[in-house]
C-alpha cells in the first residue's frame, strides 16, 4: 500500500518587493508611527506593533495578503515576525494606519475593504504630501461589519479608542497623544535628543561633582596646613619661653 504523502503548506512571500514607503516623507512617518507605539507598549507584553510586513489572512492562498504600513495587535505576543499569518496568530488587528499618496490610493481603498471584512477595528488613513485625499487625514471605526467615520475634534484630531491615543496633523506629520495624558508620543529623533540631553546634563553634573570635591579636597588640604603651621608656631613659642 503506498504512503499518503504528507501536506505541506504552501510557501508564503516574505517581501512584496517594494521600497518602504513612496518617498523619504512616507517613509519617515512610517517609521516615527512605528516608534511612537512601540515605545507606549513596550512593556505590554500582549500587544505587538508592526509596519510594512505582509499580513495573509487565508491559510492556503498566498494572494490573500495585505502589507499595512502600521498596524497593531492586541491579545498576541510580541517578538520578530517574518510574516503575519491570521490562521497561526488567531487575532486581527485592532489599529490600521496607512500613510497613503497619489500613486497608492487605489490600492489603500481595496486594503480598507479588506481591513473591514477582516475585522481591524480602526483604520485610519493618512496623506502627509495631500496630493489627494481631502480631508487629508481621515479615521474609520468598525460599525456592524461596516466602516463610519470618526468625527474629528478640535484642529482636526482624531481620537482611537483601541488604543486611547489622539492623532493630530502637525505639517506633513501625524503626532500621537495619550489621551489621558495629553503628552505626545516621542518619535525616534525626539528620543534620541532627549538621550543626548540627559547625557550631556549627567556629564555636567558629574564634573560639577567632580571639581566640587576637587575644591573641598584642595580647602581640607589647605586647613591641614595652617593647623599644622599653628602647631609649629605653638611649639616655637613653647621652646622660647
């Protein structure tokens, strides 16, 4: 009797091929919105925060993929992923944002199709360059299996109530705040200025301590001396009488 040969799963890609973004503007705020929620959730071991890795959603067909340029997941672990697998990981998204552009928009309308038949609870689309989108930044939250659009507040901010963050238009950026808060979501170059001013504050603050106990040694040494001088002259005086 032969053997049933073992099923194996297909192989998925994991690279669609393309650049990071559509240019160094999409790129960077690619990256600085991965940063923002990667620090807030740093030490939620429940919640992992990804961007720009292909995200398949049924087991047996590597077509059924979409790449989110942000996306984040509550109720899985965190750790390096080579490819986000709906069937293995057992959660969908509860965060989407895209940061779209004019050569990208077909493709972001059929992602918030796919985003919503999903079951990614918010979907927020953002234009930095606004070469089309008008509003050019507009959120999206799951409503019976169907997308409504959040009501912006003041200056045009959106609010996210997965997360408990603020999104707000600063320029050609998109800034996160902790609702609670009110704070904003350092991005990486604000991280690392904030470092280096830290560094430089504790190096200063280390020589100040430094010739401070410089100046003391040098004000004991020199109470040493006229004690010791003081004692001399006792003695000279001691011997004469």
């Amino acid at each position: 009797m032969a053997a049933i040969p073992l099923q194996r799963d297909i192989d998925y890609p994991e690279s669609d091929g393309r650049p990071l973004g559509e240019s160094d503007v999409h790129r960077t705020e690619i990256v600085d919105l991965i940063y923002a929620l990667d620090t807030r959730y740093e030490d939620r071991p429940d919640v992992y925060v990804a961007g720009d890795l292909l995200l398949y959603y049924v087991r047996g067909d590597r077509r059924a993929v979409v790449c989110p340029d942000v996306f984040l997941v509550q109720g899985v672990a965190k750790g390096l992923r080579r490819t986000y697998k709906l069937w293995e990981e057992g959660r969908v998204p509860s965060l989407v944002i895209e940061v779209t552009s004019a050569s990208s928009r077909r493709e972001d309308v059929e992602k918030k199709v796919v985003y919503a038949r999903l079951g990614v609870e918010e979907y927020f689309l953002f234009d930095p360059l606004r070469e089309y989108l008008a509003p050019s930044f507009q959120g999206f939250r799951l409503h019976r299996g169907v997308y409504r659009a959040i009501e912006p507040a003041a200056e045009g901010a959106l609010t996210s109530e997965t997360t408990g963050l603020k999104l707000r238009r600063e320029g050609e950026h998109l800034r996160l705040f902790d609702l609670a808060t009110g704070e904003a979501l350092p991005t990486s170059k604000e991280e690392r200025r904030l470092r280096l001013q830290a560094e430089r504050r504790a190096a200063e603050e280390s020589t100040a301590r430094q010739a401070a106990a410089a100046r003391a040694a040098a004000a004991g040494a020199a109470r040493q001396a006229a004690e010791e001088e003081i004692a001399r002259l006792r003695r000279e005086l001691a011997e004469r009488a």
